[in-house]
C-alpha cells in the first residue's frame, strides 16, 4: 500500500493540468541521435540569424520537427562522442565518469601525450552493465535498463560505441536494451553502401569497423542510414501492436565519416560550386533527414505520434574537415562553441510549445533524468537536470546560474583542457600551458577575444567555481614528467601565476 501511495503521490506532482493523469500510460520515447552534426549542419536556424550552412544544407523533416516543437539554443554535448555516450547513459558528466576520449580496442588508447606527460588512467574500456569488473571502466544500470525495468521495450538502432572490443559494454543487449540494430563497439561504419556490405574491407581498411547485423543488405545498393532506419520501424512497428510503450534510441552513425555520399540525394548538390566533399556531406545530413521524416511518418501511421516524445540532438560539433559552423569557433574536440555546442529540438504532443525557442543552457546528462521522469520512473543521483519543468514552459530565471562543465584531459588531436559556463560567461583553461581563456557568450559568441586580462575579479571567480567543479567529480589530469606530478587543478595554476 506503502508503495502505490508513494507512486501516486510523485505521479500528482509529476502531472500539471491537462498533461497526463493517473490511468494514463507513460508516453514512447524516440531519441534521435546523430553523429558529428555540427550546431548549423541544417537548415534550421540555432543561431539569432540564418547562417550561409542553413542556407545550403536540406533537413525539411527537421523544421517540421521544430515547427512542431521546442528548438533549444544553447544546448551541449561532450565534444567527442564516447564521452556524451556514456553521459547520456550514465547521468554522469564525464569528469566524473572518466570515458574521456573516444573507445575502440579493449584496453588501448588512442591519446599519444608527448614526451613531456604521461596519460591519464582513464576509462578506456567504457561503459559496462552493473556489476561487471572489467578494469577502466565505469559499470552501472543506466538508462535502457532502468527504462526496461519500468516496463517499456528498449530499441537500440546505429552506433553503440559505449563499450570497448570485447567487453560486455559492446553489445547494447547488455546494457538494458531489448532490441540491438547493428550496434557494436566501433564508432563510425566501414562504409555506409550495402554493395560494400558496410565494410571498410574493400578499401583495404579490415574489418574490425564491419556493421553487425544487415547481412541481409549485403550486395545491394542501399545506404546504411536507409538499412538502419528500416529495421528501427520494424522494431517500432512491432512494440505498438504489442501495445508496450517503448525507448527508440535512433543514434545515426550518419554523419560520421568516412565521407561517401547517400546517391539518392547527391545529384541534389551537382549545380552548386562546392567542392566534393561538402557534395557528399550535404547528401549524409540530407539522408539523415529523410530517416527522421519516416520515423515520424510512421509513429503518425500506427497512430502513437500524440503520444510520442520525439528529441532530436547531436553527439558533438562537426569535425576539422568539414565547412565550419560559422560564427561559432572551433570544431569536433576542441573546447571552443565548435566543439561541443550542438542542435537539440524537443516534441512532446500537447505540451511543449510550438515552434518556440528557449535559450536556457542545457547538457547531455540531462536526458538521464529528463527521459526518466517522462517515463515516470525513479531518477537515480545524477549530475544532470530534468527539462521537464522547461518543456511545460516553467522556465523562471534561477536565483544563480546553473555551471556546465566539460574536461577533456586527453592528447589527442588536441591539446587537453577543461571549461565551465555560467551565465553569459565562459572559462577554459588550457592544462599543458596552465593558462585561461575567458568570453563573454552573449557579446562574442564566436569566442574571437579573451577578456581574461580585463576581468581580474571574474577570471578568479570563475575558476574557482571550475576548480570545485572538477574537485568534485575528482577529475583527472595528466602526469608532468619532470616532476611526477599531475598537471594542477585551475585554481592552483591560477594562484601560482597571480601570486608571481
């Protein structure tokens, strides 16, 4: 009685007007997942104004979706996808989690620190189940299997890439999920052409990158994003006539490289005088796009669209190689706007607002404890905050600003470096040089001047707050080999240079 008093309870505080009632079922999740879209990879505006990408790029299905839902500006991953994998799945910012780079081969990492450091000891081999004792990594029920436990069916479509080459982690039906459509440990296909059996083998790649479970595709000229999309409806499909509400995550591993065009929309781009590569990516996001307009045509078929949460978001910014998200600096990995700032529209029928903007900064840990409290389930202790209250449009401006942190303590294709926002105002601090960069979001978005010098009080301030930050999640940093001791935290270096 205890029990059904307390589900009752939470239910009554969960539920606000007209949204839900007691005799009503949890709604159906589809989280659509891309790989590597950066924050103006689309023809919908995030930014104040539309860019030269938005103007180039096709996602018709994706302005539907903002049309029809919520369109959030500020919105952050991780700036490399392992990281904001295993957040999503965990809860956990990934200070606290430590898969800080990106996995592939148990017990090996693809950081090379230089002759001046030694790497840091972090969780290279991912994200395991509850329970597990694989060393370097992180074991826990996350999100799937708390979902699965609360009743729905749990689909898992594209990319894993949560768990390392022969860890349990590297099969998604170990983690929670109920179906698992060709997800692995690999971060990025082989090729994403059937007449290649999306295998990077032809081109003398091996096949340690080959796509698990579409052999029935093999030989045919159909692209991955297309197989992928077509077996996650039969999946969905399914679970409604079994009248189970049920946890789509759709994670693309569109538009990750390696860069081979979708030649259904190719010849969409011949007449612009682009170079050949931004051809073949323009076609990805565009086929991208097409597998959100049948995801969302089909839930509207099986009649389950009104009660369907629909969120669209990316793993990261877009990679060096691409055309860069203008006005926004940096790109894939690197701790500018490029990096991490990424597009995120929400839909929730009835409730969300239609075609609004919000501006609230949010975080990828943050579906943790959104999508479980849509599910109306218990959120376990979690570094992130529900959007819930945003989404029903209770968005009062907080007595403090909330602080977003990302760590990135790794050498590769980067120097490491670690960074808190709050408010307007953002802090990195860069670890080999143990020096800052301070911008003001508002007045520079594009992060062209470092206004350190200019705001003494502020700089301390803020890296203060980063220090307790990174403290609490007891963040690591590399090991200086001159003296065998870890690079300092910010405040430490902060100190050291003021007090000279």
């Amino acid at each position: 009685m205890y029990i059904a008093i307390r589900y009752f309870l939470a239910l009554a505080a969960f539920c606000t007007g007209s949204v839900c009632n007691a005799t009503e079922k949890p709604p159906n999740l589809l989280f659509f997942f891309v790989d590597d879209m950066g924050w103006q990879d689309t023809s919908v505006p995030f930014h104040s104004e539309p860019t030269l990408l938005n103007r180039d790029y096709r996602t018709p299905n994706m302005e539907k979706l903002a049309s029809q839902g919520l369109q959030f500006t500020n919105a952050y991953a991780c700036s490399i996808c392992s990281p904001s994998r295993v957040s999503l799945m965990t809860g956990q910012n990934a200070a606290r989690h430590k898969v800080t780079c990106w996995t592939l081969r148990k017990d090996t990492s693809p950081a090379r620190p230089g002759k001046q450091f030694l790497p840091v000891n972090w969780n290279l081999n991912g994200l395991q189940p509850a329970g597990d004792t694989t060393r370097r990594s992180i074991a826990q029920d996350c999100l799937p299997e708390l979902l699965r436990q609360g009743g729905y069916r749990t689909i898992h479509a594209g990319k894993g890439h949560f768990g390392a080459q022969g860890t349990p982690g590297a099969n998604p039906l170990n983690l929670g999920f109920d179906v698992n459509i060709a997800g692995s440990y690999m971060g990025g296909p082989g090729s994403y052409h059937g007449d290649h059996n999306f295998s990077a083998a032809w081109r003398g790649g091996g096949n340690i990158w080959d796509v698990p479970g579409l052999e029935k595709y093999h030989g045919q000229e159909i692209n991955l994003t297309e197989a992928v999309t077509r077996e996650a409806i039969r999946a969905v499909e399914k679970t409604v006539v079994d009248k189970k509400p049920f946890y789509l995550y759709m994670s693309h591993y569109a538009v990750h490289a390696p860069f081979e065009p979708d030649r259904r929309f190719l010849s969409n781009y011949a007449s612009a005088n682009w170079n050949l590569h931004k051809k073949k990516y323009a076609s990805m996001i565009e086929s991208m796009d097409k597998s959100l307009g049948d995801l969302l045509e089909t839930i509207d078929r099986l009649g389950v669209a009104e009660e369907t949460v629909v969120i669209f978001m990316s793993d990261n910014g877009s990679p060096q190689n691409n055309p860069r998200n203008l006005p926004l600096r940096g790109h894939k990995i690197s701790g500018y706007e490029g990096g991490n700032r990424v597009p995120l529209i929400v839909n929730w029928p009835g409730v969300t607002a239609e075609g609004k903007r919000n501006a609230t900064p949010v975080i990828i840990e943050d579906l943790f404890p959104t999508l479980l409290e849509l599910a109306r389930l218990e959120v376990p202790p979690n570094d992130g905050k529900s959007w819930v209250p945003i989404l029903q449009g209770n968005t009062p401006s907080p007595a403090t600003p909330r602080e977003l942190l990302w760590h990135y303590p790794n050498f590769y294709n980067q120097p490491p470096y670690s960074s808190l926002r709050r408010g307007d105002w953002k802090l990195l601090y860069w670890h080999q040089s143990q020096t800052f960069e301070l911008f003001n979001l508002a007045a520079d978005i594009g992060e062209t001047t470092n206004v350190a010098s200019e705001n003494p009080d502020r700089l301390r301030d803020m890296a203060t707050r980063l220090d307790r930050q990174l403290k609490d999640k007891n963040a690591q940093f590399a090991t200086v080999k001159a003296t065998g001791k870890p690079i300092p935290y910010p405040l430490a270096a902060f100190s050291s240079q003021t007090d000279n």
